[in-house]
C-alpha cells in the first residue's frame, strides 16, 4: 500500500492550476490572443540582463563539473556570504552567512522552515487571505493552520491577531507585498504585531517565530517594506527570487534565521535538519551563484505598475470595488455575486480567468494576476465590462408601464 494522505493531496487540485491548465487548453482551440488568463503569478517581465550575462559569464568561466557540481547543503560559501552581506548593507541588520541556507524557492524555504520549528501540538497562525500552500506547508509538517482575518483594507488586525495567538503558537506567517490582496505592511503596523508576539512570548514562556514570507519584497509601488527582523527578535525570513528576478521556474530562493533569535544557531541547525529530512541536498548550484551576483537587481517593476494602473482605474470606473495594490502583481476584487466561484465560472464565458478567493481562506472575492503582457490587459477590458453589465445592466430594461 501506499499513503492515502499524499494521493488525496496529489489528487486534490489546485484551483489556479486547474485554471491554468484550462486556460492553456482554451488557448489551443480559440487562439491565446483570445483567452484573459489572469490565473497564475508567473512574471511576465523579463529577469534583468544582469541574470543573462552572468550565466553566459559562468558557463564561459566555471569549468562545468565545478558550475553544475553539489554544493555544501546550506549552499555555496560565496553566495551565503553575499546574501549576509547584501542584508547588513540594505537593510542596516545584523546578519552571518552562517545563518543563511540556500533553498530552492519560498515553497522550499516555508516547507523547510515549518517543519524545522514544529513540535507535536504546534499551531501556526496565518492572515486570511493567505497563499494556499500554507496549509500544505504547516500540515505536512504536523502542525495545525489557525486562521486570523485581517482588517477591512487587507492589513492587520492585532485585536484579532491577539485571540489567535496563544501557548500553542509555534509562528505567525506574514507575507507582504501580500498574495492576494497587493497590501504592505507598514512600519507601525509591524511594531504592534512585534509588541503582541512579544507579550504572547513571555506569556509562554518561549519565544513565538515569526516567519516573514517575502517573495515579492521589491516588487511594490512608491512604498517600501519595513524589514521585519528589525522589529522583531525572533524572525526567519522566507526569500524567493523568484519574482523579483522572474526566475520562477529555476527554484532559488534562502533562508534567512535572525542572529537576534534566542537560539539562532540551534534554529538554524534545525533548519538545515529540516531541509536534509525533506530531500533538499543543495539549491540549484548554477542559480546560487547567478542570484549571488544580481542582489538587489530587480526585474522592471514599472512594467507592473502600468499594468496595474490600467486595470485598477478601468474596473473601478466600471463599478467593479477593489483596492490598489501597493506592491506584488494581483489585484483582488469584489465578485459580482456572493459566491466567488460561480462568479469566476461565469467570467470564463467570458474569456476571463479568475481565480475564485475561497481557496485563500475568504469568501467573495476573485484574485486577478496582472502579471501578463500589456495587449492581454488591454484586450481583456470589454469583457470585464461585458461581464460587469451582465450582473449590473447600464440601462435596465424599463417595465411595460413606463413606456
Ligand atoms: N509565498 C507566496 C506568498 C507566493 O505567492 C508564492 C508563489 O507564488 C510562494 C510563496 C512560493 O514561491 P516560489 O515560487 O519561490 O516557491
């Protein structure tokens, strides 16, 4: 026999694969130039040329059996060290290479670092809406997901905050830019989630983590996200290059333990446990070095902004509520009907590919990825108003009587 549990998971599917998986088959049969795929957060922008050439530079200078060769598990020394590095001159915070372990994306740094903290009878606290595979993450790690809402706009709601943390809290998992909402946290939003782990902390008698989940650190608009280690002692953060170098499908990313944590050594031993026991030998060799090379480089995020602009001032002219992102490359937005996925299903009648907001622990609203080419965003306006007066007709039919 084999583990009924993972063949449920594998068996269960993802609704914005599915939708992609649907959307790549509709473009076969009526043209890709016809379907509105907003599914999935694949970046459309190019990685900045500094990727391109340092892989040429690599390939042209590293003998291969070196460039595509193990390195040590944590990673290689000189892309640890550029990340500690690259922290304490960005960020102003204390940082050691000997803190940093090299992952092959957020999904790997969160997996990673979930099962590297919990403990029988662990919960992790989470902020609705949240990126699905928090669940996934936590409870194949043994822990239990506890959902905490946030407030009206998207940001933190301490108060609710404060009733779901408790003794049995392992971590709190923040992820700005957010997935799906666009929402930073700002400065005095994190010193009052600081302030309350703080108190839960003492309260249990031993430190809560927070887990800073920030693939889409860079990508934001005029606003900067505070650095949460910072704030608070006892952070991992969860890095991805995925998004900020559009480099998705190469896998690379970090984690980062605070030395400010109380036992930073002895988390960040687990943490290397952690990704042993789960099968991760090393992060990609070649993608380690790549990305040591292009710290701070980001892909053209003014590219983003447009997008963003153009379908935030269409829909909102249109009727449609939503609040403008601050960062990341989703919008997310109030379904037409209570029920978000009947309401995506029928935006599919209309080419539209919404991701319904149920599978981010809400209820009510579609998630659009903007992370898609200029012409898709421009195409795609007609139909989100065609939808929009199928719900809302601009010239209601007038009875009989008023003829
Ligand atoms: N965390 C959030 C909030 C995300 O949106 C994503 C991907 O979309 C991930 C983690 C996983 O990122 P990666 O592709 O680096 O594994």
């Amino acid at each position: 026999m084999f583990n009924k549990s993972m063949q449920r998971l594998g068996e269960e599917r993802s609704v914005i694969r599915e939708l992609f998986e649907y959307g790549n088959a509709r473009k076969k049969e009526i043209g890709a130039e016809n379907v509105f795929d907003f599914s999935i957060g694949n970046p459309s922008v190019p990685a900045p040329a500094c990727v391109q050439n340092e892989i040429k530079r690599l390939i042209d200078t590293v003998p291969p059996e070196v460039l595509h060769g193990y390195t040590s598990a944590a990673g290689a020394p000189e892309a640890r060290e550029a990340v500690s590095a690259y922290i304490q001159k960005e960020f102003g915070a204390p940082m050691s290479a000997n803190l940093i372990y090299m992952t092959c994306g957020a999904s790997a740094s969160l997996a990673i670092t979930a099962a590297a903290l919990c403990e029988e009878g662990d919960e992790f606290v989470v902020i609705a809406p949240f990126f699905p595979e928090y669940r996934i993450f936590v409870e194949g790690a043994g822990g239990t997901l506890v959902v905490a809402p946030s407030d009206s706009r998207f940001h933190l709601d301490i108060e609710a905050l404060s009733h779901a943390v408790t003794k049995h809290t392992k971590a709190v998992i923040l992820n700005s830019p957010n997935n799906p909402t666009g929402a930073v946290i700002g400065e005095e939003e994190l010193k009052q989630l600081a302030l309350l782990l703080e108190k839960k902390s003492e309260e249990k008698g031993e430190p809560i983590f927070l887990i800073a989940d920030e693939p889409y650190r860079e990508l934001v608009y005029g606003t900067k996200v505070p650095f949460p280690m910072k704030y608070y002692n006892e952070t991992i953060l969860c890095y991805s290059f995925s998004k900020s170098l559009s480099l998705a499908g190469e896998r690379i990313g970090y984690i980062a333990v605070s030395p400010a944590c109380k036992s930073a050594e002895e988390v960040f031993a687990a943490v290397c446990g952690a990704g042993r026991k789960l099968g991760y030998v090393c992060a990609p060799a070649l993608f380690q070095r790549v990305c040591a090379a292009s710290l701070g480089k980001v892909s053209d995020v003014g590219q983003y902004r447009e997008n963003r602009d153009i379908l935030y001032d269409f829909l909102t002219e249109t009727g449609y509520e939503c609040i403008s992102p601050e960062g990341a490359f989703y919008l997310f937005v109030r379904a037409l009907e209570p029920d978000a996925v009947a309401f995506a299903e029928r935006a599919k009648k209309h080419e539209l590919l919404l991701v319904p907001s149920n599978s981010f622990g809400v209820t009510g609203y579609v998630r659009i990825s903007y992370c898609v080419s200029r012409t898709t965003i421009l195409r795609s306006l007609p139909a989100f108003k065609e939808l929009f007066e199928e719900y809302r007709p601009a010239h209601p039919e007038r009875s009989e009587g008023s003829r």
